[in-house]
C-alpha cells in the first residue's frame, strides 16, 4: 500500500495497491522483441565465414606516419589548411566571445541613468 495525498483534505489516504503499477514491472509487456529493420541488407557473422571485407584501404600507417613525423608542427595542426583553417576559426571566436562578456560586465557595472 502507498500513500496519495488528498486535494481536498490535505490528508494523506491509503491508495489501493493494484493503482501501483510501474511500467518496469508489468507482466503484460511482450518478451519478444519487435524485428530491427535496417536500411540495408546485413550479413551474420556466420554467413561471411572467414573471409573479412572493408569498406576501404587501410588508411591507419598512413595517417601514423603523418601524425608520429617530427617536423615540429602541433598534433592538431598536422592535416594541413583545413587543420589552420579551423584552429584559428576556433581561436578568433573565442577571443572575441571573451571580449564579447567582458564589454557585457563593463556595461553591466556602470550605474543606470535614470
């Protein structure tokens, strides 16, 4: 049995305990689940058998190379103009949201002039 608190009385009053069902513990929930659907057919680890397929070449050596070569550049800065482009795209938005805050409480500091 729980407690329900009554609107009117402002009393608490024994509720029924068949009212208390969660969700969780109902018996009338279906055990078996509903099939997936996928947007495109799907093998079964079984059905390959051992042969293994990508998508793609490897591209991992490739890209540790690039990242392991000592040339004194920063791990974020090493793909190239698209790297730059972003990082200082990052950097300006960042300075200039601080700045941005910091003129927000400069003029929120100085007295109304009513």
């Amino acid at each position: 049995m729980y407690y329900k608190l009554n609107g009117v009385t402002q009393r608490l009053t024994g509720a029924p305990a068949a009212a208390y069902s969660p969700q969780g513990l109902r018996p009338g929930v279906p055990s078996v689940s509903p099939p997936v659907i996928f947007a495109s057919p799907t093998k079964l680890a079984s059905e390959t058998g051992s042969q293994v397929e990508y998508l793609g070449a490897n591209k991992v050596p490739d890209l540790q190379k690039l990242f392991q070569r000592s040339d004194g550049v920063p791990i974020h800065l090493k793909k190239g103009l698209m790297d730059r482009l972003l990082y200082r795209s990052t950097m300006g938005l960042t300075v200039g949201g601080a700045l941005y805050c910091l003129m927000a409480l400069y003029f929120a500091a100085q007295p109304s002039k009513d």
